[in-house]
C-alpha cells in the first residue's frame, strides 16, 4: 500500500512536462517580448497551476489557476509585475512583457503544477532573454523625429512670425528718398530784373545836373 501511494505521484510526475521555445531571444529594448511554453500529457479535465519565474532569485514573476481545456484570454499577472500578461490557449501559455529594458535580461522558465486529479510538477528548459541599448537610428531615432515632427508645426509658424515682424520693424524704419534732382536754371530764360523806379526827387535833381542816368540795376 505504502509503494502504491509513492508509485501514484511519480507516475503524475511522469506524465506532464513543459517544453519552451525558443530558448534563446534577443530584443532591443524598449520591444515587447512574448515568451512561450507548452504543457504535454496532462489529462482532459486537469488543473493546472502555472508559474513564470526568473532565474537568480527574483521570485515569480507571473502566477496563474488554469483550467486544461478552458481558454484564457491575455489578462494581466499581477501588482508586482506591472504590464506582464498572461493567455492561455490551450496546450499553449504566452508571456507578454510589454517595453523590456537592460535590467529584464535573463533566463525566463515556466513550471507548471499539475493539482487535480493528481499531484505533479514540471519545469521547462527556460528561454535566455537578451536586451541589447536601443541604437540611435532606432527607437531613439524614431521618438526624435516624433517629436521634431510635433515641434515643426508650432515652430515653423514662430519663426515666420519673428520674420515678418523685423521686415515690418525695417521697413518704418527706413527713410524714405525722393526719386529726384536739383536741375539748375538756365540763366537765359530767367525773367529780367524788374525796374527800379526813381522817386520824384531823384528826377527832378538828375534834370537839374543833366540827362538821366540808365537806372540802377
């Protein structure tokens, strides 16, 4: 009897095993990253408990109840794990880890509990996540050209603006010269000189000495 309850969960052991694939990834960061695992053998009706977990200590990363042959669509883990999500499709489980950075580099396994109708565990052979810097002409790039593309609008209206204003600011500012010249007069057709006239006593003293003079000039 002892030997029959020790041979149950080894046989439940034996039947279920996870398989990950790929087991390698590199991503730039700032992606999103989707790793996969699949869940072999389990009987029709299981309950499954799964867990997503990274290597070196860092604890579980995502937790989950599933139910073998029940569908779960992305739903997110938990508080701990901001953004990660979790889908379900039978025998199949999907990991979402929305905007990975450097520090999200590592090896990514998922285990898997098997609860009803018997006891089992099984670990896959893990995914080696690698998160390369964003290059400058890539998402880097992207978000400049985002935002120079967003700033050329307001910009390109300020600098025509600025413009407009010093050509108006110049142009009150400039005297203004008459298209002309000073012509001198030609001496020959200056009207002549009017005449002085003598008053009476000048007349009557020049008749008196003689002929009048020419008048003065």
């Amino acid at each position: 009897m002892w030997g029959l309850r020790v041979l149950i969960p080894l046989l439940g052991a034996s039947a279920l095993r996870v398989i990950q694939a790929p087991g390698e990834a590199q991503v730039t960061a700032g992606d999103a990253v989707a790793l996969r695992c699949q869940v072999e053998e389990a009987e029709s009706g299981a309950l499954l408990r799964m867990e997503w977990v990274r290597d070196g200590g860092l604890g579980v990363l995502c937790a989950a109840r599933l139910d073998f042959v029940t569908p779960l669509p992305l739903s997110p883990c938990s508080a701990r794990a901001p953004g990660v999500q979790l889908a379900w499709h039978p025998p199949r489980a999907t990991l979402s880890l929305p905007q990975v950075q450097g520090n999200d580099s590592g090896r990514y396994l998922c285990q898997v509990t098997l609860e009803i109708p018997r006891y089992g565990t099984a670990t896959g052979n893990g995914t080696e996540l690698s998160v390369t810097p964003a290059a400058v002409g890539g998402h880097q790039a992207a978000l400049l050209w985002g935002l120079v593309g967003g700033l050329g609008g307001p910009a390109l209206l300020l600098g025509m603006a600025l413009l407009g204003y010093r050509c108006c600011h110049r142009s009150s500012d400039t005297p203004i010269y008459m298209n002309g010249m000073f012509q001198a007069r030609d001496p020959t057709k200056l009207p002549p000189p009017p005449r002085l006239k003598h008053n009476l006593y000048e007349q009557e003293l020049w008749q008196a000495q003689g002929p009048l003079p020419p008048p003065r000039p």
